[in-house]
C-alpha cells in the first residue's frame, strides 16, 4: 500500500504530459520555414507578384491590345516611361502599352509555371508512389518508361508539335505537361520505396486495406512534404522553358504576350534605345524566379528529412 | 560492369525506336507537305516528287525504309527543301560547328563552376560565398536569349572587341560569346551542387582526420575532398549536356553560327521532314550515350553504388 501512493502520483503526471499537444511535422516546418529570412522576403515578393499580375490590370490606362499609332514606331523618344502619359512602363515599338503587357505577361508566365507543377504533382506523385508501392515487375516496366521519355529530346520534340499542330497555349501546356511529371515520378517513387516498410504501412496492409487506399491514403500523404519542395522548384523551370519557346515564337501568340515573349521582343529593340522594353519584362521575371528559388530552399530547409 | 553496359544498351535501342516513331507520327499527321506552296504544282509533278521522296508509300513502309536506311548504310536520305543536298550533309555542316562550342561550354562550365563552388564552400558565410551564391542564382534565372543579346551590345557594339555573329570556321573570337552564352546557367548549377557536396564532404570524419594528421588545407581539399564532392557534379553532366545541345538553338539564331540548331528550327518552319527526323535522332542518340556514359563513369568510380 505504501507504493500505491507514488505511482499513483506518476500516473497523474503521466496523465498531464499527454494533455501536452506534440507538434505535428507540419507546425514544426512552419516555424523553421518562418525563421529563413530569405524564404520569407521570396515569399512576400511571391504574394506582391501575384497581386500585380491580378490585379495589376486595374491600374492600367490602357488596354493591353490598344495601338496608339501616333506612338508607333516613335517610341523611343515619345513613349519613354512616365506616369502622366499613363504609361507607366513606357510604349513598345507598336504603340502599346507596356505595363498592360506585361501585367498580362506576369499573368501567363505565372499560370505557365503553377500549370506544369500541378501536372507535375498529380501525374507524377500518383505514378511514383504507385510503382514503388507495387514495386516488381510493374515498378520495372513503369521506370524503364520514364527513362524512356527522359531521353527523348522534349525541346525538339515540342518544337516540332508546335510547328505541326499550331502554335495555342493550350499544346504548350500539353507540352510542358507531357515533361514536368517525369522527375517527380522518379522522386515519388523513391520516398515510396523507403515508405512501404514502415510499420503503419504495415498495419494497413494487414487490417485488409487495398493497394489503392494505401497509396492515396497513407503513402501520398506522406510524400507531400518533398514533392511541394520539389513542385516550388519546378515552377521557375517551367517559367524559363515556356520563355524559351516563346523567344523561338512558338509560345504564346499576340495579343496574348508572356514575359518570355516580352523579353524577347525587348531585346531585339535594344538598339533602338528602348531598354524598357527589355528591363519592365525582365525585372518581373527575375523576381519572379528568385522569388520561387528563395521559397523552394526555405521548404526544402523545413520539410526535407534529410537535412536535418 | 559489362552486365550492366549491356543491360543499359539494350534499354537504348527501343528508346531510339520509339523517339523514331514519335517523330515519325508526328510529321505524319502534319497538315500540309514538304511541297505545298502558293504556286500550286501539277498533280503529276507532285505525284512525280512524292514518288521520288516515297510519300506515296503507306506510314509504316516508310518508317521501316528510313530506319533500314540510317541502320544499314547510315544514310539520313535527301532534303527536301535543299534539293541538291542529303540530311548527312546538313548534319555534316551544322554539327561539328556546335560540337566546338559546346565542348568548350562544357569545359568552361565545370572549370568555373567547380572552382567556384569549392571556394564557396571552404569559405562558408564569408564574403566569397555569398557573392558566389548570388552569382549563380542570378546566372540560374538569367535566359540565354536574354544574355546573349546584352554580350553583343557590350562586347560589340560598346566596346568593339569582339565580333557579334558569325562563325568563320571556329576562329577564337567568334566562339567566346556563344560559350559564354550557352555555359552560364549550367557554370552557376555546377557551382551550386559542388559547394553544397563539397560541404557536406568537409564535414566528415575522414577529413577531419587528414586536417588533424596535419596536411595542408590545400591538399587536404585537393586530394581528398575534391573527388568524394564532384560526384554529383558528374551526374549532372548528362543532363548539362544534353540542355547545350538543346541551348545551341538560341546560340545559333543570335549568334548566326550555323550549328544543328539552326538547321533544326529552319526546317521545322519549311517541313523539311528529313532534316528534322535526322537531327531529332542524331540529338536522341547523343543524349542516351551521355546518359549511358555518365552513369558507367559513375558506377566505375563510386564503389557504393550496385549495378
């Protein structure tokens, strides 16, 4: 009877510890990732970005396909940026307004990049965690496919298609959609494989769970945290991509414009003295990229289990 | 090893296949042909030239005729748009132009990349590094298309010294703005994944072991750290490779260097199918034999990893 008193008085404690909530992986990369300066000022240039490109379209004095034919051509000394002509970034060489352009620009370049992780995230999460989860011969016909396309040359490739089928947005996004997954694929996978024996993967497979609801419910959960590192860093690629093509002018077609097309057509009006057209484009780009750079290392610090 | 060479090579030839089908599809469901133009042509001409290209023939005929062809006598067929030339000349003209280039790319990316990476990271937080790292995140975000033409404004049009375009069989002054161009953003990828191995490798034990047997730092970094931290290094070289290739498409449009690049994106406006198909090829077999060398070599030096 002696003894009954302190153990009872340990159970208490136990009792009260357990009333402490433990911090779930999610809390803990939240306050890592709000400790990274870096990661926070991307993120605040990410959200003013996203503001302009939105909203952007408010301010503006003119519409984004308005030609003002006396500015045609007599940009350089006519429609040089100022506010009281309500041309903020300046006119181009065919007398458009360049901040409409390139708030739109920011627009495309930006669904662009979020367009390609998304197929990224959904296609290729799916697609690795279900061949490393099956794993066998599956998981070896289902790799070997991704090796297979990783090592065809999607830039001539998509070249070609856009040649072929004409040049929309939308064989753009099949396009990028077609590549972006195949990395992802490969990652999913591996962080599937070192899943599969854990214990509660485990358990699931012995209380009678199906593959399937394996893998959405217990695997892809588990994967998120590396493939929205991953994802963050996809999109700057897919922006660059997409301007890669729109510089060839095969990407977006007038009057839709992107920053790559933008930048495009500023650079080859750098003789003409209009560096506007160059730099309002290719400062938005740039942020815009280091922007993600910054927030991508800040989530890889915060959620990648590796580098703790 | 030789197991696994083998097993690679086999993966290789159905991927070369199935980029020949894709391809092939591809140009076959194109809308409009090689010879259509604002001048109609009498039927009987066209009738005459499709015989003679064999358009005539069903797709798979064709396919399997081209692909006997490349096989057996290397042969890529004629042009179509330049009449008195075959595909083996274009490729012949065009490619060793962006092969110069993009070897010097690829020795000026890794040289400079990985001094500055191995800078960075044995001078971690100081001055060095961050100056380091802002210059190869602003390398990474910075498009070729977009430097190349700010090369030519200073270069060329500010200061005069260096030609703006141009090839003239290779001379040095024409290739250092087009590798300039093309070996930046892969120079600032190098530097980044070589100081952040090159980190991870100095904080190991075997290093603290050779600083505290008392070598020299210099040799410390150079016969010890370097190689275990260029690993990853060598692995992105396939895919640094294979982007150069894909990047000689903006040096040779800004540059006029007349690389494959230029031929590619001229045909694929004209429909000059075979020109496309040889160089779509002759760019897939390169990519699969980095690939496949890159990982011998990796498998050949890392002892960790199973083949």
């Amino acid at each position: 009877m002696k003894l009954a008193q302190p153990d009872a008085k340990m159970l208490q404690e136990v009792g009260d510890l357990a009333e402490v909530r433990g911090r779930s992986l999610w809390a803990d990369a939240r306050a890592r990732f709000f400790r990274n300066k870096a990661a926070l000022a991307g993120l605040a240039v990410l959200i003013g970005v996203c503001l302009f490109a939105a909203f952007g379209g408010l301010i503006a004095q003119y519409e984004r396909d308005f030609v003002d034919f006396s500015l045609m051509g007599a940009n350089a000394y006519q429609g040089s940026p100022s506010i009281a002509t309500g041309h903020y970034f300046g006119v181009d060489i065919d007398g458009r307004d360049l901040y409409a352009r390139t708030v739109q620009g920011t627009r495309i370049s930006l669904l662009v990049g979020i367009v390609g992780a998304l197929v990224a995230v959904v296609v290729g999460t799916l697609y690795g965690a279900t061949a490393g989860y099956i794993g066998g011969r599956v998981d070896n016909i289902m790799m070997r496919t991704v090796d297979v396309l990783m090592s065809i040359p999607f830039m001539f490739v998509l070249i070609l298609m856009l040649v072929i089928f004409g040049r929309s947005i939308l064989m753009l996004f099949i396009g990028i959609g077609l590549i972006s997954w195949l990395d992802m694929a490969r990652i999913a996978r591996g962080q599937t494989l070192t899943l599969k024996n854990k214990e509660f993967v485990e358990a699931a497979v012995a209380t009678g769970v199906t593959p399937l609801t394996i893998i959405l419910r217990h695997v892809v959960p588990n994967l998120l945290g590396i493939v929205i590192v991953y994802a963050t860093l996809l999109v700057p690629q897919m922006i660059i991509f997409e301007s890669f093509i729109s510089y060839l002018g095969l990407g977006v077609q007038e009057p839709n414009t992107s920053l790559g097309a933008l930048m495009s057509l500023g650079t080859k009006q750098m003789n003409n003295g209009t560096l506007w057209m160059l730099f309002y484009p290719l400062f938005f780009f740039l942020i815009t990229l280091f922007a993600f750079f910054f927030v991508g290392d800040g989530l890889r610090d915060a959620l990648d289990p590796k580098d703790r | 090893m030789l197991a696994y060479i083998v097993r690679r090579l086999a993966v290789a030839i159905p991927t070369i296949l199935i980029l020949v089908v894709i391809s092939f599809v591809l140009m076959y469901a194109a809308p409009g042909g090689p010879f259509n133009s604002e001048r109609p042509v009498p039927p009987e001409v066209m009738a005459n030239l499709e015989a003679k290209y064999g358009l005539d023939q069903p797709m798979w005929r064709q396919m399997v005729t081209y692909v006997w062809d490349v096989v057996t006598r290397f042969d890529f067929g004629p042009s179509f748009q330049y009449t008195d030339r075959t595909v083996n000349d274009v490729i012949a003209q065009g490619f060793p132009v962006t092969l110069t280039y993009g070897m010097w790319s690829a020795v000026v990316a890794m040289v400079v990349g990985v001094s500055l990476g191995v800078a960075a990271a044995v001078r971690q937080n100081s001055v060095l590094d961050y100056m380091a790292v802002g210059i190869t995140i602003g390398a990474q975000a910075l498009p070729n298309f977009v430097m190349a033409p700010i090369l030519v404004l200073i270069f060329t049009l500010w200061l005069g010294w260096l030609p703006g375009g141009g090839w003239n069989g290779g001379q040095w002054e024409y290739v250092i703005m087009p590798v300039i161009a093309l070996s930046t953003s892969y120079m600032a990828s190098i530097a980044r994944i070589t100081r952040s191995s090159m980190l991870e490798v100095l904080n190991s034990n075997f290093i603290r072991t050779a600083r505290a047997k008392g070598l020299p730092m210099r040799r410390v970094i150079l016969r010890h750290a370097l190689k275990p931290a260029l690993l990853p290094v060598l692995s992105y070289l396939g895919p640094a490779m294979v982007g150069m290739i894909t990047g000689s498409v903006v040096v040779d449009i800004i540059f006029s260097t007349g690389g494959i690049g230029q031929f590619f994106v001229n045909s694929a406006f004209n429909r000059d199918y075979a020109v496309i198909m040889g160089i779509t090829l002759l760019v897939g077999v390169l990519t699969i034999s980095f690939n496949l060398i890159v990982d011998i070599l990796y498998a050949w030096i890392d002892p960790k990893i199973r083949y």
